[in-house]
C-alpha cells in the first residue's frame, strides 16, 4: 500500500503565503518505519481442523457420488456433482493452513506480505491456508571462528580464536531486520573478537593492566558486551562467548617465549633472595640470641656472603677448610 503526500505549490512573489502551507513543513524525523518486533500469530489446535478437513472431503465425495449415480433431473444431479467437488475442494485448500511445528522450532506467518505473528506451540497447527509459513530454529548453536591473525594493543601479532554460543530470541527481527541472521552472526562475532584483541594486549607489561592471557574471565565479559550491543539487532541472544585459541604468531614466537622464560627466572630469583635474607636474619637473630659467639661488623659480613652464596647458588657449595683466622 502505498500513500501520497501533496506537494507544495512553489511560491512566487505575489503570493508568499504559499511558504507557510502545512505541506511545505518538513516530515518529523520519527516517520521512519520502526522495527518489527515478534508476536504470537493467531492458530488453532490442528486435530480438529484435520478432523473437519477430513469430513469435508468425504462429504464433497458423497455428494459427487451422489449426483453421478442419482435417477434425479438432470438439474439436481448437475447441481449435486459441483457442490460436492466445491466442498471437496474447500476441505483440501482449509487443510493446507495445518502446520507441523516440532519443539524448539517456530513459524513465522505472512499474509499477503505483512508480518501476522510467530507460531512458538508445539504440536499440529493451524494457521490461515492463504498465508506463507517460514521455519526458523531456534534451537541454542554454536559458532566458532576461525583462527584470527590480529595485532594485541601493543603491536604484537597474536592468533585467537572464539566460540559462541547464541540462539534466537526474536524471529521477527532474525527474519525481517537482517537479510541472512546467521551470516550475520558470523560476521558479528569475527569483528568483535578482532575488537577486543586489538585493544588490550597478550601480556600487559604495567602491573595490575588487562590483557588477553591474565585477565580471561574481565576479557570474556567484554567479549560478551560487545557481542550484545552487535547481535542486538538481529534478535538474536548470546548464551556465553569462550575464546578457544590464544597465542603469539610463529614469526614473534620465539622471541615472546625467551622473554616470558626470563620474565618467569627473574621472578624466581626475585623469590630465591627474598627467602634467603629471611633465613640469614634469622640466623643472625638466633646466634646473637643465644650469645654463640660474638660477631664484629666484619665477621658478620663475611657469614652472610657465605650463607647468601650457599643458598642463592645453583650449585652445591663446596666446602674450603680455614686453617688460620679471619684476619690471617
């Protein structure tokens, strides 16, 4: 259907009125046509259609029967024979609105091209013979990337993958709203996760940073909203978003795992000296206490180089017999 609007007349100099006719105002900038949105199509329960259905093709047929064996005028008999193949004809076009909609299935309804509902109740249906039912799932499905070559926040190429997890919430807007929902989907999901990877990095250098490969469950979360605000308009809800593959490219591999491998030696060493200076003042505590023997600045420094080497060392200390003194 389609509506017209009258134009305005152009104005001349003699009549400058014609500029202030309500056609010349400027159309509101919410005339545009919303969204469609789902709701429940009218249907009745398919058993007694079927039933009904069934009855008016036998009764079309006893009717045919009827005026082709009858002794009736001719009249009568013609009459019988076109009324029953009419009630035949009717009963078999009514039977074509039964609709067979399995669980975890819907039928969308159009009539003559408008939306006119979503068929969600299982079971045997009817619906208007004249409209068109398309099937659509809406069943919980998986989607998963493939493996994405992008580069982190810091410039690093990295490889990621995801795997998400949607199903369909809305069939009007699935249907009418996008031309290919899960092609849409799909594509959705691979610029998000390349959104997510180029803005925080694989490894954050800066203490208490996001990044890909420490914060996973605060990654995921901002996976998941940034799923939602582009899948929105394809009716479409996000069950949960994993990644399943994350790690550096094969060209800065190498270089990554040496800097991680003495990233991780620091930090043991870090730890290996902090217990051992705990356990040199607590030797030094436990000797002074116990008046052992009475160390000098001197003595003192020496005993804790020599417990420092033993227990920060790699090797095994090896003994040196002193036979002489300190001093000597």
């Amino acid at each position: 259907m389609s509506a017209s609007t009258p134009s305005a007349t152009p104005s001349t100099p003699s009549a400058p009125a014609a500029d202030t006719s309500p056609a010349a105002a400027p159309a509101p900038a919410g005339a545009a046509a919303t969204e469609v949105r789902e709701f429940t199509a009218y249907s009745a329960g398919g058993g007694p259609a079927l039933l009904a259905g069934l009855t008016g093709v036998l009764a079309g047929g006893a009717l045919f029967a009827a005026g082709s064996t009858t002794s009736a005028a001719p009249g009568v008999r013609a009459t019988l024979v076109v009324l029953g193949v009419l009630v035949a004809l009717a009963a078999a076009l009514a039977m074509t609105g039964l609709n067979m909609v399995a669980p975890g299935e819907a039928r969308v309804v159009q009539l003559f091209g408008r939306y006119r509902g979503t068929v969600r109740s299982d079971g045997l249906r009817w619906v208007n013979p004249f409209s068109t039912r398309t099937a659509i799932s809406t069943r919980v499905r998986n989607h998963e990337t493939a493996v994405l070559k992008v580069n982190d926040a810091y410039g690093n190429p990295i490889e990621l993958a995801a795997v998400v997890v949607w199903r369909v919430e809305d069939t009007a807007q699935a249907l009418f709203e996008v031309d290919d929902y899960e092609r849409f989907v799909s594509t959705q999901t691979e610029a998000a996760v390349r959104r997510i990877a180029i803005e925080y990095p694989y490894d954050a250098h800066d203490e208490g940073g996001l990044s890909l490969r420490g914060n996973a469950e605060e990654i995921t979360e901002k996976l998941a909203e940034e799923l939602y605000t582009r899948v929105q308009a394809a009716g479409v809800r996000i069950v949960e978003s994993r990644f399943t593959h994350l790690a550096y490219a094969p060209e800065i591999a190498s270089a990554m795992l040496q800097r991680q491998q003495a990233a991780a030696m620091v930090a043991a060493r870090q730890k290996i000296v902090e217990g051992a200076v705990g356990m040199v003042e607590a030797a030094l505590d436990r000797i002074t206490e116990r008046d052992i023997v009475d160390l000098d600045p001197e003595r003192k420094a020496a005993m804790v180089s020599n417990l420092m080497v033993v227990l920060c060392g790699d090797r095994s200390a090896q003994p040196v017999l002193n036979t002489g003194s300190l001093y000597q």
